[in-house]
C-alpha cells in the first residue's frame, strides 16, 4: 500500500483462538516487528519513539520504587 494511502492513525489486534483461555486471567505473549523505508532521510523517526519508550520505562521504574515503599512500611 502507498504510504499516501495510509490513514493517519491505525490500530492492531490481536484476536483469540480456540484453545486460549476464555475468562482473561491469562495473558498471551506476542511480539510485533515494524519496518520503515524511506526514500528522502530527513524523516523524524527515531526521536518520538525513544521518547516514549524512555518515558515508559521511567514510568515503570516509578512503579516499583512505589511498591518497594509501600511494602517495607508494612513492616
């Protein structure tokens, strides 16, 4: 597909099977690869990307200082 025919946003799923648990205790682990090419190389790309994943990693690492708080106050 030209890239002039993509939309601006899109989504993607991932859709259960027979034989994957029904009741969504479990979790299924998946992994996605995505490829760019482009022609000109003045494309901003890498930049937004490792902002938010540096942003979610510093998230996470909240998180479990967080819960390293609340469980040494328990004892």
């Amino acid at each position: 597909m030209p890239a002039y025919e993509l939309p601006e946003e899109f989504c993607i799923a991932i859709k259960g099977h027979n034989g994957w648990s029904n009741n969504g205790e479990h979790f299924a682990k998946y992994a996605l690869a995505v490829s760019f090419e482009a022609i000109n190389k003045d494309i901003p790309i890498y930049v937004p990307f490792s902002i938010l994943v540096e942003a979610e990693v510093e998230t996470e690492i909240e998180q479990e200082i967080e819960t390293e708080i609340e469980i040494s106050d328990m004892t």
